[in-house]
C-alpha cells in the first residue's frame, strides 16, 4: 500500500523471508530488498527497493496478534508447566521464528527468555518423529 505496487503471494514471502522484521530497529539489519511488481496508479511494472524497518511497520499489526496469543497461552497454562516455561523459556519453532527480531519482541512482552530452535523449519516434525518413536514414554502429554 505505501508504494501502490500489486506483488503477488510468492513475491510477499520472499519479502517476508529475507527483510521480514519483528522489530523496527535491529542490530544487524537485513540488507535492502528489491520487489518488481505492478503500479496501481499507472498500470506498468516498476521495481522498488523495501527496507526492513518498512516490513517491520506492516508486520506490526500481525505480530501484535502473535504477542497476544503467547501472552493468552501464558496466563491459561497449568502451575507446573509455567514452572517450566519460567525455568526453560520460550522455544520458537516454524518459519516465523526466522523472522528477524521476533525472538526480541516476545521476550520484551514476557519478561522471559526465548530460545529459536537450531533448525526451526524442521524442529516440530523431528519433535512429533521423536514422539511416534515411543508412544508409551509420552502418552501423559498427548491428547487423545
């Protein structure tokens, strides 16, 4: 909206990935990124170069609702397991947790530390292999 480019669903994620931003200051910042998409006011390609402090103010509202989700999930855990969470922290998984800064945010919200798994795009499947492994060790956590 603020360069009235038309970019299509794979272009957004490209941007997403590589200046993609939780936080609109960072101490090692992503490089500019350039986008090649349509002028809504013209009609005719252009291309454009985007900065991650730009991503990180349209993302805002988004990881808003992703603060507030950990924050809900926080206050309905069990005693034992916020126990846990205080003791070991927050561990990010899946693709958001490569967003730049994401990891900053949520601590700032939580007063918690917060961990980015080693390989976060293939943490929760190992995790669910390691699981199907042996069932019966962990059949108390599992809902059924």
């Amino acid at each position: 909206r603020e360069h009235n480019l038309l970019i299509g669903e794979r272009s957004a994620e490209m941007i997403k990935i590589e200046v993609g931003a939780a936080l609109p200051e960072l101490d090692n910042p992503p490089a500019d990124y350039e986008i090649r998409g349509r002028d809504l006011m013209t009609g005719i390609p252009k291309e454009i170069k985007v900065t991650y402090s730009e991503i990180a103010y349209a993302l805002d509202k988004s990881i808003s609702k992703i603060e507030e989700a950990v924050m809900k999930a926080l206050e309905i855990s069990p005693p034992e397991l916020s126990a846990d969470i205080y003791h070991n922290g927050i561990h990010l998984t899946g693709g958001g947790a490569l967003l730049h800064g994401l990891d900053r945010r949520i601590a700032a919200k939580t007063k918690l530390p917060i961990h980015i798994a080693d390989d976060p795009l293939k943490a929760v499947v190992r995790g669910t292999g390691e699981v199907l492994k042996d069932l019966d060790k962990y059949r108390a956590v599992l809902i059924s």
